[in-house]
C-alpha cells in the first residue's frame, strides 16, 4: 500500500470519527439538558470517540475501511449511535425532538468552518479550481504541499459533513428526520405506538433514503458549491 493512500485513508477516518462523535455527542448532550440522561450516563457527551466506538465498533471501525477500500479510497462511510429512554421521548415530544435533530444540525459547524476556509483559499490564490469535473470543490493552489493538504482536509470535512446532514435528516426511518412523524402524534401511547412501527421499517426506510438522497443532496451541494466559487471570485476581484 502506498504512502499517498495511508494518508489519504487516515484523513478520511480521523475527519469521519471527529464527525460522528459530533453527531452522537450531539445527540447526547440535547437528551440530557432535556432530562434523559441514558446516553450522557455511557459517557457519549464527549467527542472523544473511544465511548462511541465501545457502543458501535462495526459502525465506528469496520464500515469504514470496509467502505474506503470498496471505494478505491474516494469515500468512507459508518454509523454510531447514543441510546436514549423510549418512555420520555414519548412523555416529551418537543424534547425529543430537539434530540434527534441535535446530531444532524451539528455538522452545520465544520461545514461553515471548512466553507469558509475553502473561500478564504479560492479568494488568496492558495486553493485553486478544480482541474476537472469532481466532488471535491477545491484543488491545490500556489502553496505548494500545504496547500493541497489543507485543500484535501477541506473537501473531506465539507463533503462528508454535508453528506451527513442532508442523510440524517431525511424523514424515513431509522434515520433522525423521521422523528418528526413521532412527535407530532397525539397521544403517549401513540407515539410508543408509531416509534415501534417506523422501527420495523427501517429497512424500507434505509432503500428509500439512498434512492432519494442524490435527488436532494445533490442540488444543494450544488448550490453551495456554486455561491463558493462566486463569491470567492467577487472578493478576488475587488482584493
């Protein structure tokens, strides 16, 4: 295996263990400021990834460079997870909520963070245009090695993060969107009722997802990806 691909593996895998322990931190740490505290209490509100992988070590370790290598090292995928207390998330609906959407709208922060660094770089010269069509947005520019490593940890954490987001908030069970089906239910028992139901579709709901997600995902990157090198060329033009 080769120095170029070692790299490119541990950056791939050190950015998706920052951003699921975000997610699932996230997630944890909303469930205990809304009272449950099950996930907090197996250390999960933390972005140390060592509790979260304990708790998923084929989502955490396994897919991951299962996927990398299947992928000729262009993408990397897996899952974790934080238990919470089905019995309150039906008593608070809103707080339960609040929960499932903690760990998707988490990963807005590296995606501004990465955005912003990628638009300071496209603007200075130090990031250039990709030289073909590609899902990375940003090559490297006139910084020679640097450039193209902080080009590449970029396009990682903004790509990866972006996928997450967009994918975890897509309403189809098991992923965290579907919540909303739960929490505007009627009554307790029908929200046990309607959790215990989208559970046992998560499977239908999984096809689902990967069907529609390019259909979604893929506009909107778009569009981000278009104000980038806009607005990088509008602060060019004026520097």
């Amino acid at each position: 295996m080769s120095n170029s691909i070692l790299v490119n593996l541990l950056v791939w895998y050190l950015v998706f263990l920052f951003s699921t322990s975000l997610h699932e931190a996230a997630h944890a740490w909303a469930a205990a400021r809304g009272g449950d505290f099950t996930a907090y209490a197996a250390g999960q509100v933390t972005l140390n990834p060592v509790p979260h992988i304990r708790r998923e070590k084929f989502g955490m370790i396994v897919m991951p460079f299962l996927s990398f290598f299947l992928n000729g090292g262009a993408w990397m995928w897996g899952w974790a997870s934080a238990p919470f207390n089905p019995a309150w998330a039906a008593r608070y609906p809103g707080r339960s909520l609040i929960m499932a959407l903690a760990g998707p709208l988490s990963h807005l922060a590296p995606i501004l963070a990465a955005w912003t660094v990628m638009l300071i770089g496209l603007a200075t010269g130090f990031f250039g245009f990709p030289t073909h069509r590609g899902m990375f947005p940003v090559d490297m520019g006139n910084g020679g090695s640097f450039s193209w490593g902080l080009a590449s940890l970029c396009n990682i954490v903004y790509l990866l993060n972006s996928v997450l987001l967009v994918f975890n908030l897509m309403p189809l069970p098991p992923m965290d969107g579907s919540e909303i089906w739960i929490a505007f239910a009627a009554r307790e028992e029908d929200r046990l009722r309607r959790r215990s139901l989208l559970a046992s579709y998560s499977f239908v709901g999984m096809v689902l997802a990967w069907y529609l997600f390019p259909r979604v995902y893929t506009p909107m990157i778009s569009l981000s990806t278009g104000i980038l090198y806009r607005l990088s060329g509008m602060i060019a033009a004026l520097s």
